[in-house]
C-alpha cells in the first residue's frame, strides 16, 4: 500500500460524504476478541486481499472479513465509530485494533451507520426545491430574454448590412458622375490624339535633319559591312561626334566609310569555329568602340594572327611529341 493511500486510508476526513462499506477483520494469529477495522468502497473480500498482499504489513497469520455494512458516508461513520469505541482501542490509533467482544462491536457499528445513515437523508431533505411554477416562470423568462437578444441581434445586422448597401450604392453612383465627361468626351478625344498623331508623323517625314540618316547611310553598305562592323561604326561616331547634331554624325560615318573602303585588307575569320569567332569579334568591338571601323579591323587581324601563331605552336608540339 503506498504512503499516499495509506493516509487517505487512515483519515476519515478523506471519505467524507463518499458512499462505502465498513469491515471488521480478524486475524488467526491473534488473540480473540482482537478486531481490526477498516473501510473500502469494493467488498470486505477485496480489503482482505489487499491487506494479506501488503508487503509492509508485519503482522502474522492471515486476515478474513467477518463483518460489512454499506453507509452512504464511510468518512463520518468510521470517526465516529472510533470515537465511541476510544476506550476499546488496542495498540497504536492509526492502526485501528480493537479489543472488545464481537456481539458488542456489531451493534455499535449498526447503531452509529443507523444514525449516519438518517442524518444524510435529513440533509438531503433539507435541500428546498424550488417549487414547479418557479421554475417554469423562470424557463419562460429565459425564453423571453433569448427572444429579445435574438431579435436585437437581427435589427443590428439588418442596420449594419442597409448602411453597407447605401455607401455601395452612393459609391457607383459618384464614380458614374466622375467618369460621364470622360465618356461623353470619348470621340472627341479620340479625334484629336488621331489629329496629334498624324502631324507628329508629318513632321517625322518632312524633317530634312533627323538621326534615321545615319540608318539610311549605314542600309545603303549592308552588303559590305558585317554586323559587329557596322556597331563599331555606330558608337564610335556617337562617341566622337555630337549625338544631337544629325549632320557631324553623317559626316563621321562617311569618313569612316571612305577610310575603310580604302583600305584592302581583308580579315579571313572562315578558319574559326563559331565559338572562336564570336569571342573575337566581341573583344574587337569592346576595344575599338571609339576607335572606329578601321581600328576594329585593325584589332582582329591582331587577334587572327596570335591565335595563327599559338595553333602553328600547338601543330609543333604535337609532331615533336609524336616524333
């Protein structure tokens, strides 16, 4: 038995009001007339067994149930029936032994569990009911109450939801009064970007000074100039001459034409990979950005030749280590 139960077991108080079954036990190791009592809320059987099976208990011989009676308040009625047999008890109090005749020990058990027994029921019977017609006036009231919070719950959304509808309503409506004169306008407008649009592109066509020369300078070499070439000759114009001045930037463009067409040296970039050619042309253009078309050109006959020179190196190295 833990130290837990055993204190629940020992002190009445703890039964308080707890429905359960007062024993008497007797031991075949003991004297006669010595009784140990007890309570439980299963059977005197079970106590038996838990008492035999104790490991802590040290008294001898086993233990059997002579005597049970059921009270509806185990706690009150196992003090008192300690307190009226004080002068029987035997040994240590929290041990429970009682040293008196059986025939006596019953009846002071059955007269004192009689008595708890009736004093539970007048406690009982002093609990006043509330009478039937209270209690249905009382129901009625709440029926009542539960009406009023449920109908002033519904005026409330009903409140909340026609504020809603009215602001919803009131904003479509100022949002209609906004954008009418832009509707109403609408052909109007569209008529006059329509006129706007054709005059800007009048004055594009009839401008004698405009930047789409140098495309139309640049279309007219297409077949001349690759791709990268004609880049380098775009920014390096742009670069050196003043971008806002259409005629300085015709003029670049055709020096720069004239000094090439002059010169008649050819690049060959056909024995390069895709790969190679692409580099090449890419560090050219980054290189002679500024420089011009014939520095461009300039800069991949450089290029051609050291990648010429490192492959005739690569081809004698190889017949070396072949040889």
């Amino acid at each position: 038995m833990s130290i837990s139960s055993r204190r629940h077991y020992l002190d009445p108080r703890y039964n308080y009001g707890v429905p359960g079954i007062i024993c008497v036990f007797q031991n075949n190791a003991l004297r006669d007339n010595l009784f140990k009592l007890g309570t439980t809320r299963a059977s005197g059987w079970s106590k038996v067994l838990e008492f035999n099976r104790d490991p802590d208990n040290t008294v001898p011989g086993k233990f059997e149930c002579i005597f049970e009676i059921s009270t509806n308040d185990c706690g009150r009625a196992f003090e008192r029936i300690q307190q009226s047999l004080q002068e029987y008890r035997y040994g240590r109090n929290d041990l429970a032994y009682f040293d008196m005749e059986f025939s006596e020990l019953k009846r002071q058990i059955q007269l004192i569990c009689e008595d708890v027994e009736r004093k539970t029921i007048g406690r009982l019977d002093s609990i006043q009911l509330a009478p039937a017609d209270e209690v249905i006036e009382q129901s009625s009231h709440d029926n009542e109450t539960h009406a009023i919070s449920e109908l002033r719950t519904s005026n409330w959304l009903t409140t909340k939801f026609v504020s809603l509808s009215a602001l919803v309503v009131f904003s479509v409506v100022s949002l209609g009064l906004l954008l009418a004169p832009m509707w109403t306008d609408a052909p109007a407008q569209i008529e006059r970007v329509t006129s706007l649009t054709s005059t800007k592109n009048k004055t594009i066509k009839a401008s004698p000074v405009s930047s789409n020369l140098s495309a139309m300078k640049l279309s007219l070499h297409d077949s001349k100039l690759s791709a990268s070439e004609k880049t380098v000759l775009g920014l390096s114009c742009i670069a050196s001459e003043n971008s806002k001045d259409p005629d300085a930037f015709n003029r670049c463009v055709d020096d720069q034409l004239r000094d090439a067409s002059a010169d008649k040296s050819a690049v060959d970039l056909a024995f390069l990979t895709e790969s190679q050619k692409h580099k090449v042309e890419n560090d050219c253009v980054k290189n002679a950005a500024r420089a011009g078309l014939v520095a461009y050109r300039s800069c991949l006959q450089q290029a051609v030749n050291k990648m010429v020179v490192e492959l005739q190196k690569f081809s004698l190295v190889n017949s070396i280590s072949k040889s």
